[in-house]
C-alpha cells in the first residue's frame, strides 16, 4: 500500500512520532488485532472497546470491518476486491 502512495514519510520518522505520542499517553502500542504483524498504535477508548467486545462472551468468530477502515488493508491493496472479515481477537 505504501508503495502507491507518492507522499509517504520514511517509516522510521512516522515510529518515531508514534512512540513520542505513546511516551506521552495519548496513544496505546501493543498487538490488538490478531492476524496482523508488526507494532500496531491505537487511542486508548479503542483499547477500551476491544476488551468490552472480547469480554461480552459473543461466540461469533468473524467481524466485518468496513472497506473504509485503515486497518482493511485489501481494500487499498487489491482495487475492486470484496471486504474481507477480520478475525476477532481471542
């Protein structure tokens, strides 16, 4: 996907401001979302909600993100593809 976009800074400088936010507390690093590699940044209401929805004991093992969502990466990656369900996080 990066390799599309024509105005991306390198990737050092944007982990560089991420983990500054993080320092700072405005956001969260860790592995949220299963199946996906690498560090992964997100605000902590999002944190929030992804242990509400892992603790409701809801049985369904697949949530449908929108197309729209950054972390649908498929969408921007193969134009014209369907959106893929996203695993939920055991």
């Amino acid at each position: 996907m990066i390799a599309r976009e024509t105005l991306t800074p390198p990737w050092r400088e944007v982990l560089a401001v991420l983990r500054r936010l993080e320092a700072r507390g405005e956001i969260r690093g860790g592995r949220f979302v299963a199946g996906y590699a690498g560090e992964q940044f997100a605000l902590p209401d999002a944190i929030d909600a992804l242990r509400a929805a892992r603790r409701s004991g809801d049985d369904a093992d697949v949530v449908t993100v929108s197309s729209y969502d950054p972390l649908h990466v498929t969408a921007g990656l193969m134009p014209g593809a369907p959106p893929r369900p996203l695993r939920r996080i055991s």
